[in-house]
C-alpha cells in the first residue's frame, strides 16, 4: 500500500512520445527495466568507484555500488510506503552519467570544460544520456522514460536554478522533487561511506585502529561486536561493527524521515513538492556521523597518498585525449564528427570521453597519446 505522499505511478505525467500501456508491467518498472538494459548502464561495471585499476577483484565499480544503493533504496521506500519502483529506476540511474575514473575523472573533465566556457555536470548527462544517446527502439531516440525518472535524475541530489538552466525548466526547478527522488542522495550516501571504510580496510589503507580511534560511532560497535564475537577474527568483527553502522544510517532515515513527514503535515506529492526544504533528512544526532564518517574518508582514503599516482594519471589522460581531438577532429567516430555540426566541438568531446569505461580511455590514450 502506497502512502499519499508517494507518487501513484497513474498519476505521472507520462513520457514524451506516447506509448500503448504494457500488459503486466506499469510505467515505473518499465522505466526500472529500461535502464538496466542501457548500454550506459552496462559500462558502470567498468568505471571506476574509488580504486582505479581495482587493487582487487573484490572491491565496489560503479555497477556493484549502483547496486547496492538500489537495494538500500528499496528498503527505506518500502518502510516509508513510497513508490519502490520508481525509487529504484531512481537508485539504477543515479550515476549513469558519470565519466570514468571516478572523481578525479569528473574533475578533470570539468576543468577543462570550465577552460573552455563551459563545465561538466553528471547529473545532466546522464539526462543526455537517457534522453538522446541511448539508441535502442525504433519508435524515439532515448529510453523515453517517464517524466518523474528524468525529473528525478537531474534534482536528486542538487538543485538547480532556474536562470541558470533554462533548458531545464520543465521540471519545476522551483519545487522540491517527490520524496522517491529526495532519498537518493542519502541511500547513496549510506551505500559509499559503508562501503569505502570496508573497501578502504580491505585495501589496507584503513586500519582497524584508525577507523575505531576516529569515528566514534564505529568503535561502539565494534566494541559490542568483541563482546558478542571475542574469538572471531578481527575481519569478522570489523563486518559486525560495519553492519551495525549500516542499519544504523538506514533506520535513522527511515524514523526521521517518517517523523518530518508527519511534521510536515504532507498528504501528496504536490505537497511535497510544495513544502519550503527536503524533508528526506537524518536525524541530526546521525547527520553529525555521517559527516564525521565522510570527512574521515576524504581526510584518509580519496585524498591518501596511495591514491595519489592513479588521480594523476587519470587528469593527465583526460587532458591529453582532451587535446588531441581538439585538435584532430577528424580522428573522432564518425558519429561524433557528425554531431560536432550541431554542438561546440569541446561539448562533443566531452561527451565522448564522458560515456567512456575506464578501460576504453586507456586503450583510447594509448592509440592516440601514446603511452
Ligand atoms: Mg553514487
């Protein structure tokens, strides 16, 4: 049973090109089924989430941790009573628009934009993406997926002003997206700080004694792990303190969230929409771990010097595949060559190198660069 708060897959306001309605799956699930059989979505299983180049076969891509924050989302939308279907599209769209090499590849690819006038924003490729790239039915370009999966692409995790991008006004930049879109931006939150502490340990870059001596809340479970557990390995109680935390984020949005609702006095989207903040939200007591959790990761894991040489190498590959086709346009696939008559070169190239999978660039780099 949906709440009323939740969007009611009858009531969406549909897709651009108009479709026949599909016998057993409503327009959330097709949108869900849609993006799984992207081409785009594919490719996340090699780009980078953290660890370029994967120290190990075990550690989260894009995909596993696209994933994983979809089965996260669909817990706390369930609990919530709000649209699972559309939560989860949500959650399996929400980084297809990254380019690779993780962050560092984000950056230097919109560094070089900025150099150019313009700027890279993943958000609204990935809207590109779904929109015009993806190539796969014969009756429209795109996924033509439902106006509430793309409004929700662009405004999961940001808002975006409107006189700053006209070309998005369709999706009621000055109103607060559905809670469904709302709780992406936390659900992924939850999914990469658990799971880069777990990566980060594995990676050993993360000692036992530094996460516990840190982050206050870590040690508490861990400790309750050491007095239900005491003769298993450390690693055994490490996963033990690491769930712990994990149900502890997720429970907290659940409670919270429902606790704003009621605050609120919300009864349907269009008062969701209406009301002045984002009332996906933790509590602040768990806010404040949150942060705490992050910044140690940026202080000791995205900014570790162990990580150093591979960000580098990655702005440096960017820049460079970047330059080349600047200057050699012509040394594109024909079908961006193509598109380059209706859009700046640099915007065409941007996209390219954006859609790449890590492994591509490389290759990429080597044909042109050589390495
Ligand atoms: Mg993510």
């Amino acid at each position: 049973m949906l709440a009323g708060y939740a969007v009611h897959v009858e009531q969406s306001r549909g897709r651009r090109f108009s479709e026949p309605p599909h016998p057993y799956r409503n327009n959330f699930q097709r949108d869900r089924d849609r993006i799984i059989h992207a081409r785009a979505f594919r490719r996340l299983e090699d780009k980078t989430q953290v660890f370029t180049r994967r120290y190990s076969d075990h550690f989260r891509n894009r995909l596993t941790h696209t994933i994983e924050v979809a089965q996260i989302t669909r817990t706390v939308a369930g609990a919530l009573k709000l649209n699972v279907d559309l939560a989860e599209a949500l959650a399996l769209v929400h980084d297809l628009g990254h380019p690779p090499f993780g962050h560092a590849g984000e950056k230097a690819l919109d560094a070089v934009m900025r150099s150019h006038g313009s700027f890279f924003d993943h958000n609204l490729h990935a809207l590109r993406i779904v929109e015009d790239f993806e190539q796969r039915y014969a009756a429209f370009p795109g996924l033509n997926l439902t106006f509430e999966v793309r409004e929700g692409i662009i405004k999961h995790s940001r808002d975006y002003c409107a006189a700053e991008h006209p070309a998005l006004s369709e999706y009621l930049l000055d109103q607060r997206p559905p809670l469904e879109a709302q709780l992406i931006d936390l659900t992924d939150e939850i999914g990469y700080n658990t799971a880069d502490l777990d990566d980060g340990h594995e990676a050993n870059l993360l000692p036992l004694e530094q996460i516990a001596g840190s982050l206050p809340v870590f040690e508490r479970f861990f400790r309750e792990a050491q007095q239900s557990y005491p003769h298993v390995a450390d690693k055994l109680k490490f996963n033990e303190a690491l769930k712990g935390l994990f149900n502890r984020l997720t429970s907290d949005l659940i409670a919270n969230t429902q606790s704003r609702i009621e605050k609120a006095g919300v009864k349907t989207v269009a008062d969701v929409r209406r009301h002045p903040e984002r009332i996906v939200a933790l509590s602040s007591e768990v806010e404040g771990e949150r942060e705490e959790i992050k910044n140690f990761l940026y202080q000791n894991l995205y900014y570790s010097p162990s990580l150093t040489g591979e960000k580098d190498d990655a702005e440096h590959i960017v820049n460079a595949l970047f330059a080349f086709w600047m200057e050699n346009p012509s040394a594109l696939p024909h079908h961006y060559q193509e598109k380059a008559d209706q859009e700046s070169l640099p915007r065409v190239i941007c996209d390219y190198i954006a859609g790449m999978t890590d492994h591509f660039i490389v290759e990429q780099y080597e044909k042109h660069c050589g390495a």
